[in-house]
C-alpha cells in the first residue's frame, strides 16, 4: 500500500512561496533567516466561574479542544484571594501553545472563517502589538469558529489569541501578518477614532 503524503497547510505554503520573498524585498534581508515568521500561537480561555461549577472547566477544556486540534492545559490559580472565594490550586482556565502545522491551519481557520463571523467586524487593531512583534486579541465568543456547535454551549466565553512571531519590531510583525491577510482596521480609521 502507498504511504499518504503529508498535506502542507495552505497558508503555510503562501508564506514560504509569497510571503517571504515580499517582506526580504521591503525590509532589505540580507540572511533568509532574518525574514520574520510565526513561531507559536497561544490560546488563552479563562474561566472564573469554575470556581463555583467544576463542570465549566470541562466545557472549557472540550471547546478550545474542538478549536484548537489539541488537548489543551488547565490553568490554576497561584495565589488565594478570599474576595473571590478562590483557593491556591483551583482551576481556572485553560490554554493551548500552538505550534507547526497545527498553527498554519489554525491562523488560516482565525483570518478566513472565524474573524469574518464576528457581530459588526471591521477588522482588528493593528495597534496591539507588544514592542517585539507579537501580536495580542481577543475574541468575545467562542461560537464563532465552525468547530463549536451553538447549540451545545453552555455558555459564551471569549479567549485570547496570541501570535508570537521572530519579528524585531512591531512594523516587522504587522507587515507578516498583513502580508498573511489579516484584517487589520485602516491607519486612517485608527487615528479618527483615537
């Protein structure tokens, strides 16, 4: 029988034959391996109120599961703080580091499906980046990528999404992921509001 080979995620491909060649250009790389690229993708979902129902953490565990392709980690407390009735060890969320493929397929899922579902969407800030190009959102529903059935949630949560990449500087950064189509709000948009 014939091994299958391994499918290369599609936008992992656009950065190796497009991506790379368009930033080398407009930075002026010298050395390939300057050339900035994605290096992992952490998954953030925090979950107060399993402090009062432990089957909330499982929902959380099984939903970022389904998004993620991975089994995530639960997070817990560090510290006891009695206003909020939480004890040292106590679980209170759940993360994923993404990284390789699974990350290509899962950036591809976030810019193409998830980010268009989101209610009155006009792109993302392109102002929050770290000062080291990584860039950080947050999504207010979890319902928004096609893997989650609406029907089954308990309850929407939001979680964080944070893109660490090998860029020096947040121009570095935001001209990867622009150059990846990620829907970054208009300069012009950015400064009005501000």
């Amino acid at each position: 029988m014939a091994k299958a080979e391994r499918v290369q995620p599609r936008l992992k491909k656009v950065y190796e034959d497009k991506v790379r060649a368009e930033l080398t250009e407009r930075f002026g790389y010298k050395n390939g391996m300057e050339v900035p690229g994605i290096e992992k993708i952490v998954l953030n979902m925090g979950v107060g109120d399993a402090t009062q129902d432990k089957k909330r953490i499982d929902a959380a565990l099984n939903e970022m599961m389904l998004i993620a392709g991975q089994r995530p980690v639960v997070t817990k407390a560090r510290v006891s703080i009695a206003q909020f009735k939480l004890r040292e060890g106590m679980p209170i969320g759940v993360k994923v580091t993404l990284r390789s493929d699974r990350m290509w397929e899962f950036l591809d899922r976030l810019i193409n499906i998830a980010l268009p579902r989101v209610r009155d969407f006009r792109g993302v800030n392109p102002k929050s980046f770290d000062g080291r190009g990584n860039y950080a959102m947050g999504i207010k529903e979890q319902i928004v990528f096609p893997e989650i059935n609406y029907d089954q949630v308990e309850k929407v949560r939001g979680m964080d999404v944070i893109i660490t990449t090998t860029a020096k500087t947040d121009e570095e950064g935001r001209e990867l992921l622009r150059a990846l189509n990620m829907p970054f709000t208009d300069r012009d948009e950015t400064q009005k509001a501000a």
